[in-house]
C-alpha cells in the first residue's frame, strides 16, 4: 500500500468543469415541466390535475403526523436546545422510538415507509418545533447513508446498516473539506486500495450529524490503479473506526442545537464492501441521491413560513398604532399579504414536487433544485418581514421577551436558523449556475460542440447541421401559443379568474426561451461566464415555476371542497406579486451593472480601493483563512459524542 499522499490536486477551471459534467445525470428519460419550462414550452398536462397521493399512504402518513405532532408539543423544548446548543439525548431517544429516524426506509428494513409527500410534512412539523432537530433528521436520511444505499446500494449493504439506520443508528454525510466546497475535482480526501480494504485519509469539514452520527458515507479520491478505475468514491464507514478523530463541535448564528463537525481520517480501514457503486461513481450517487433529497430544505422553509403567518396574524390584529391595529396600516399589511401569499406558493411547489417524486412519472431534478432555491430565499424574506413587522420585539430574544413578562416568540431566532438555508445543499449560486446547465442542455446538445474550442472543423460542422435542424423546428414555436388567447385556461376561473396567469406564465416561458437563445448566439462559449445572466434566467423560471404550482394547488382544492375560495384569492395575491418580480428580472436581464460591477472587484482585488477601508478597526483574530487539512495523526481530543 503507497503512503498518502499530502500534496492537494491541482485542477484546471476547464477539468473542474469537466469532473462535475461527468457527474452530471445527462439522459432524460422521463418528461420534465420546469425542463420543458425553460425550452419555452408550458406543459401544463404534466401537472394539472394535480397528482395525489394513494389512500393508504396517506392514512399512514397522518397517522404518524398525529403521533410526531403530540411528541414535538411535549417532549423538544426548542427554548431549551437553543439555550443549552444541544439536542438532549432523550429527544432523540423518543425519536427513534416513535421510528423518526425510518421515515423513507422501506418497512422490511424496519422503517415507517412514508411517501415523499408526508416525510417533508413531517420534517415541516418537526422544524417548526426546532429546526436544529428538523436538520438532524433531514440529514440523515435526505442525504445519508439510507438515500444512497437505497438507490445505488447493493443488497447485502442495504440488509446490514438500513434496519441499523431506521431505529437506532444516526448517519452523516461528508463531502465538504476545509479547502473543498461546490468544486469536487480538488477533493483531497484519499481512500487507498489495500487487500480487501480502503485505507482512509484526509478531514472533512462541516459534518452536519458528524459529531453524533454512527455511520457516515464518505466521498473520498481513490488513486486510479490495474484493477479499478479510480476517482471520487463514497463509502459507509463506522464512525467509531480506529483513525477517525472529530476534532471540533462548530457553532454557528444559527441552528445552535445542530452537531455539526469536522472530522479527521488517519489510515481508516473500510472494507471494500462498503463501497457505494464502482470507484469513481461519488458525485454521481451524491448528485442523484440529492434530486430529491433537495425538497427537505424547502419542506422546513414551507414550517417556517406557516409560524411567521401565524405570529404575523397575531401579533398584527392585537399591536395598534394610531388607533387601529398595525396590520390594517398598508405598510404592514403588504408585508402579511407576501407572507401569507408566499407560504402557500412555497407549499404547493413543495407538494407537487414532491408526489411527482413518489409517482416516478416525472424527472424532477429541475424541479427539486427550483424548489430548494426558491424555498431558501422566500423563507430568509418571510422572517425578515416578521421581524419587521415585531418591530423591537422582533430583534429581541424569546429568552428576553419572557424575563420582562411577553410571550416569548424566537423571531430573531427564525431569522438565524433560515438563513443557513441558502448555503446548505448548494448555495443559491451554485443552484442558479446548476439549474441554469440544465435549462440550457437542449442547446448544448445540439450546439455545443460549435463553441467548444478544442473541437475539429469537422465536428463544429456536424454540429452546426445539426443545430439548423433543431432550431428550424424550435424557434419558430417560441413566435405564438396559447398563452395570447383570452379564452385560454378557462377552467381557471371560479369567482377569482386565475387564468391571466396561466397565460402570463405560457407567453413568458416562451420570452426565457428566446432570451436564452439569444443570449447563447451573442455570448456562445462566453455564456458559462455570464452568472449574473444566468441567475435572472433561472429565477424567472423559478418564478414561472411557483405561479403554475400555486394555480394548481388552488383548483386542487377548490375541487376537493378544501378552503377553495380562499385558495384561489392566495394564488391570485402571489401571481400579482410573482408577475411584478418577472418583469423587473427580464428588464435586468439586459439593463444592469455586470460588467461594472467586474470592473470595480478587480479593482477591490487589486488594492485600486484600500483607502476606502481606512477609519475602522478589525475585530478578527488572528490564524489563517483556510485551517490546514494535511492529512496526518490528529492532535486534538475525539469530541464525538454518541446519543445515549
């Protein structure tokens, strides 16, 4: 066996971009409407009517909402767990007890079985009581060891760690290194082949569960060799390993309860059956195994946003102002009309999504990343605005509030925890950049090779033919559509007429379309760079996205005799709300600062601005900015802390 190696892989922008292409799932095998969405097409069909769950499903599924609900009342004390930063061990006690840790496990593993659509109810329910709980659980079975045995695991590794996963083991997944985030290809985490073992080497970084877990998958490089064809690999390793030290319990602003880590490998054995898939297949089964494990972010944002409309009505029909209460000043009550307005949108994006994911009729990858995207920033919007509207009371602590005598309500707290969300799970530019290579994969796949300088005169000439042909069908589609009929979308119409929006939606899909193609024909091999462009595209369609769900979702329930009316005035209030946001974008596709804004960073990275940082202190200590991850014996004490 070689030694490890402490050198870091060096990587090109070019290989970088390479490494994460091959990792991409690049078939489309099933039909996709946020796909068709971007390719100027409103599939409304794969939508609407509305999918719903089977019956037994959901009298499973609320019977296990009933049971949580009454554990969540009575056993978190989100006050205490944010005081003390730490889930008490009982919590996760009655958790595994009531089978929280097996919701998406398979019954024959010794799991709950819930659907998609109840396991992000679930996780809703549970966050609202503490999101560092809803992010345990979340991490551990949206990205952890279940998910990605249960697609790629064989069975043997599904028959030993699932049952061990569903009622009493908490799992982790490690991916992230101090000098790694969204560019897997300079993974520096080795795993060394060695008989019938994988040798272990390298830290992790940002181990949400990592400091408690039992299991842990980790995505190490393994060296290319005779007999494999190596490459960034994962693998189920026992935490409690001989070589694996946690090192640290990181705190951050938010989620103070979450045990969240960084983790060191010294020469960690892993038997070679505990590797997931073929060597080299890590980013795959992380990409694949996070299509859907992206809705539970989005799930918690739907919880959080459904308890700051209910601390908004409250507080805002009992606080007045000049005689009357705060919400019937416009001020105010616009802000309640976004969070109300907003949460249903969010929910019905979320639900949709996730039954198109249980029935397996659809590929949803765009449609989970638009929702963790969309999810991420409305719920960070909907808190702010609830510490808006509590004024003073909003940036003071529940623990304050309730020494002085008021209800103790954490809006400062919920605005903390959200706000992890547009980092987790890819970043909101990350997300914009992936989604935004998936809007624009039809191009690539006919055009791609015109803008590709490494390939030959004759391949750029096959391209183009092919392109001929492709935009001579396409094109001339995105001229006219339904959406300019007035009698389109009928069916929409009940007292409030939502069927403007559904044409909006239709003419507006097919504009991103063209804007899109424009842009690939002004910028070509230059559109990769052009991210500010590229994140107005993908929020339009997010957009586009939420008021086709929400329209939806209304009629859904005005058809089920379900608050219908209501339904349709909160669907109505967001389109109005959405459409204001559609416009601005399309105006800042082509009237905004990029390339100043360039200009002015090279300036702050060249020194051209030093001066204007002169007049204050830095309040930073001193250490470098990247810690070293050098792999090597640890010199720190294990601090992993098992639940009991």
């Amino acid at each position: 066996m070689s030694a490890p190696t402490t050198k870091k892989p060096t990587v090109t922008e070019r290989e970088a971009r390479q490494v994460a292409e091959a990792a991409r799932e690049q078939n489309w095998r099933k039909p996709s409407f946020a796909k068709e969405l971007f390719l100027g097409r409103f599939r409304l069909d794969l939508i609407h009517p509305h999918p719903l769950p089977a019956d037994d499903d959901v009298r499973r599924g609320e019977e296990f909402l009933a049971e949580l609900r009454e554990f969540c009342e009575t056993k978190i004390d989100s006050a205490l767990i944010e005081r003390e930063a730490r889930i008490p061990d009982e919590v996760i006690a009655g958790l595994k007890e009531i089978g929280a840790l097996g919701m998406k496990i398979d019954p024959k593993y010794g799991g709950l079985g819930l659907t998609q659509v109840y396991y992000n109810k679930a996780l809703a329910l549970v966050g609202s009581a503490n999101p560092a709980v809803g992010a345990l659980l979340s991490a551990h079975q949206s990205i952890g060891v279940p998910q990605p045995l249960k697609i790629f695991g064989t069975q043997e590794q599904k028959d030993a760690f699932l049952p061990r996963c569903a009622r009493t083991d908490i799992s982790a997944f490690l991916l992230t290194e101090p000098d790694v985030g969204s560019d897997p290809a300079r993974l520096a985490t080795t795993a060394v082949r060695d008989g019938d073992d994988y040798v272990l080497d390298g830290v992790k970084l940002w181990t949400t569960n990592g400091v408690v877990a039992d299991l842990l998958v980790v995505m190490a490089r393994v060296p290319k060799s005779e007999d494999g064809k190596g490459g960034i690999t994962a693998f189920v390793v026992e935490a409690d390993s001989p070589g694996i030290t946690v090192e640290n319990r990181n705190a951050f602003m938010g989620l103070r309860g979450i045990e969240n880590g960084v983790t060191r490998f010294h020469q960690v054995r892993v038997p070679a059956a505990n590797r997931i898939g073929p060597e080299g297949s890590g980013l795959k089964i992380a990409l694949t195994t996070l299509n859907t494990g992206r809705l539970s972010l989005p799930a918690m944002c739907v919880g959080a946003g459904k308890w700051c409309l209910k601390i908004a009505r409250e507080w805002s029909g009992v606080r007045e102002q000049w005689g009357k209460p705060v919400a019937l000043h416009e001020a105010v009550g616009s802000k309640i009309s976004f969070i109300a307005a907003t949460t249903f949108a969010l929910e019905a994006v979320v639900d949709l999504s996730s039954q198109m994911a249980d029935e397996d009729r659809n590929d949803i990858r765009i449609e989970a990343a638009l929702a963790k995207l969309y999810g991420s920033e409305m719920g960070c919007l909907m808190a702010d605005e609830l510490v808006q509207i509590r004024g003073g009371r909003g940036f003071e602590t529940a623990e304050s509030l309730k020494a002085r005598g008021e209800r103790a309500v954490p809006a400062e707290q919920i605005l903390r925890d959200l706000r992890i969300n547009r980092i987790f799970e890819g970043s909101t530019e990350i997300m914009h950049l992936l989604i935004a290579r998936e809007a624009v994969d039809a191009h690539l796949s006919v055009a791609g090779d015109l803008i590709d300088p490494d390939k030959s005169l004759q391949d750029k000439a096959k391209a183009g033919a092919n392109a001929g042909v492709f935009y001579a069908k396409w094109l001339p589609k995105l001229v006219a559509g339904p959406g300019q009929l007035p009698t389109s979308y009928g069916g929409f119409k009940h007292g409030v007429d939502l069927s403007p929006h559904l044409r909006y939606v239709e003419r507006h899909a097919r504009k991103l379309a063209r804007s899109t193609f424009y842009a690939m024909s002004r910028w070509q091999g230059r559109m990769e760079t052009k991210q500010g462009f590229l994140g107005r595209i993908v929020d339009i369609g997010a957009e586009l996205f939420a008021m086709s769900a929400a329209c939806v979702r209304a009629e859904l329930l005005r058809s089920q005799g379900d608050h219908g009316r209501e339904a349709y005035q909160l669907a109505d209030a967001f389109c109005r709300q959405a459409r204001i946001r559609v416009d601005e974008l399309f105006t800042r596709l082509w009237s905004n600062t990029d390339d100043l804004d360039r200009k002015v960073v090279k300036g702050v990275l060249g020194g051209s601005y030093e001066w204007l940082e002169q007049g204050v202190v830095d309040p930073s200590g001193e250490g470098p900015w990247i810690a070293d991850a050098t792999p090597g014996p640890s010199q720190r004490d294990n601090v992993r802390r098992p639940f009991e």
